[in-house]
C-alpha cells in the first residue's frame, strides 16, 4: 500500500500521523522462524541485513509485516546514502563489518497477516492493535512511533528534527495492496521524486571525461516513455564514477523515449532500467521539473512504475468523506499549492 503526496498537513482525530523515513521499503515474512524480507521491487533484501533477520527469526508465530530499513549518518538522522552502502555489499565479511559501522532499524507500522488469519481487510486501528501484540521492540527492530491526530505539529515536529516530513493514515481504512491510496497522505518538506535515467549528454570543462547531465524520463499513463527534464546538479566525484560506471554497460544507439525531445546535442542514450531521486522546486506546465538536482540511485523502485504521482491539492477533501467524484476532481498531477512550494523554498 502506497501513499498519496498530499499539499499540507491537516487535524482529524479520524487519522493518525507517523515520521516519514528516508529508507526502503521492506515486507518481512516469518514462518516459524524462517524469514524472508523483500523490497517494493521484489528483491530479497534478508542476505543484507543479517542481525536483523535474526531478531526475526527468533519469533515462532507466523506473520508478514510491513516497515521500512533506515540507516543513520553522524547525527543519527535517517541517511538513504548510507544506506546504499550497504546495499551493494555481497561478501560476508564486508556485510558483517557493515553490522558494526552503520547498522540499519527496521521502523514497522502494519502487519497484513498474522498466524494464517488475513489482517487486510481489518481497519489500520485493529491492525496496529495485533500488531503491538506481536513484535516487540529489538536492537535492530522498532514499532513507529504515532505521532497522534493533529497533523500541524507532526509535521513540524517531523521537520525540526531533520525528518522528510509525515505520513497521515485513516484509521478506518483497510491494506490496499499495490494501490496509492488517498488513505494514506505523505507531505514532505521538499518535492522528491523518482525518475528514470534515460541517457546523458556529454560533460564539459572538469567533466569532459564523464558526463554533463543525466536526461530524465517517466511513464506516461498509457504507459509511454516521455522526456521530463535533465539534471546535472547534485553530484560529486564518487557519484560520478558510479553512476557512469553504471550506465556504460547499459548505453545503447536508440532513443528510449516515445517522441526524441529537442534540444539534446548528441546524447549518449542508455536502457530505461536506471530509477534516480530527484530533489525539485516545482513541476511546470510543460512537466518539467524546477532547479532538478540529483539526490542517489534507487533500486528499489520498478522502472515501469515511475509514472507522474498525483497531488491532493485540499487534503479536507478527503478527510471530510466527500463523494469519490468529488474526490477526483481535487486531485491534480501537475499542481502545488503556494505555501507548500514556499515551505520548499524555505527549506
């Protein structure tokens, strides 16, 4: 169950509001002890994080649960960049060490089935319910703090803290599986989003050797691939090397967008298989992204499913129980509220 980005925090006792964390989505299934842990894209992600498969292993009941991997930079705030530090890592050596220098926490907050009874169709609030009955907090394993219903002051407590912002859910509402839901609402300090690397063009001055920017693209929704804007902001020498390091293999001579865009002198196009997160101000009319500048790699978002994420431009629209019809006329793709792209700025 995915959530919708929403434009401003709100308060509804109705809902309930969490941190949203900077990590990677992870569904961990136990079985008498056997554990598997999977990413969004269907990666088996228990090889990586060893003492946390332990602490897992060590529950006899049967249970699939639902959380996200976080790491920590120096000031113990969540870090995806040391978090992809780990990712790469496949011998058992390196891993163990990693253990030690930049150990992850798995934050739960839900659980879909527990002992064979499936827990989805129950509403968030009975779920959270078995769900503290049933894990207890570890070195390696936390429940999600709740932050209560007024959505104001999580946020801001959220942001003062270095947080990315909050994740608002009806108490009422049932696991969507594989949907974005207007059940769930993310507001966020500043505008993130992934896109897919689609070429590069050619670097100039210090980085004529590597490349200029990165030519950025999503999945349109009838599924074509269209040229959102490219970036060539937000990287240092070691990004660099890695990202082209990356690319190389994946170079190839066709144009991998529906229509060729304009205005590129001679890329270098690779295979669409390369998902990136990208910080912006805004979305424009012609759907390009505002000061675009690079943030990391995220393999653990499926290409395919990089398409254009709505925006709820009222989020009381849907706090208010109003008519789906009703509902789909607040919800816009391209729009962003002023004050939301003021706190952006501000950020």
């Amino acid at each position: 169950m995915l959530a919708t980005l929403a434009a401003e925090t709100f308060t509804n006792k109705d809902w309930v509001f969490e941190p949203k964390l900077d990590g990677i989505r992870a569904l961990s299934y136990v079985n008498g002890g056997d554990v598997e842990i999977f990413s969004r894209r269907g990666q088996l992600l228990a090889g990586r994080y060893p003492s946390l498969t332990e602490e897992l292993a060590q529950y006899k009941n049967n249970f699939v649960i639902d959380g996200e991997i976080v790491a920590f930079d120096k000031n113990n705030r969540p870090s995806f960049e040391k978090l992809q530090e780990r990712s790469g890592l496949t011998k058992a050596t390196d891993i163990k060490i990693a253990e030690q220098v930049n150990p992850i926490k798995y934050y739960v907050f839900d659980i879909l089935f527990l002992d064979g009874k499936d827990l989805r169709q129950l509403s968030l609030s009975e779920r959270k319910n078995f769900l503290h009955k049933s894990i207890s907090s570890s070195e390696h394993i936390e429940i999600i703090e709740e932050l209560g219903y007024n959505g104001n002051n999580a946020y801001q407590a959220c942001i003062d803290n270095g947080l990315e912002g909050v994740v608002g859910k009806r108490l009422s509402s049932t696991y969507q599986i594989n949907h974005r839901s207007t059940d769930w609402l993310k507001v966020k300090g500043t505008f993130t989003d992934e896109f897919i690397i689609c070429g590069y063009t050619q670097g100039t001055g210090g980085r004529k050797d590597t490349f200029g920017a990165l030519i950025l693209g999503e999945y349109s929704p009838t599924n074509k691939l269209e040229h959102v804007c490219s970036v060539g902001t937000g990287f240092d020498d070691k990004k660099i090397k890695q990202i082209l390091s990356i690319m190389k293999p994946l170079q190839t001579k066709n144009c991998p967008f529906a229509k060729r865009p304009q205005g590129l002198d001679n890329p270098t196009w690779v295979e669409p298989k390369l998902v990136a997160e990208i910080k912006f101000a805004e979305r424009t009319k012609d759907n390009s992204l505002r000061v675009p500048v690079f943030l990391h790699l995220r393999e653990d978002i499926e290409p395919k499913k990089v398409k254009p994420k709505a925006i709820v431009i009222d989020p009381s629209v849907l706090v208010n129980e109003v008519s789906p019809k009703t509902i789909a006329n607040e919800v816009s793709v391209r729009k962003t509220s002023k004050k939301k792209s003021k706190k952006a700025q501000l950020k």
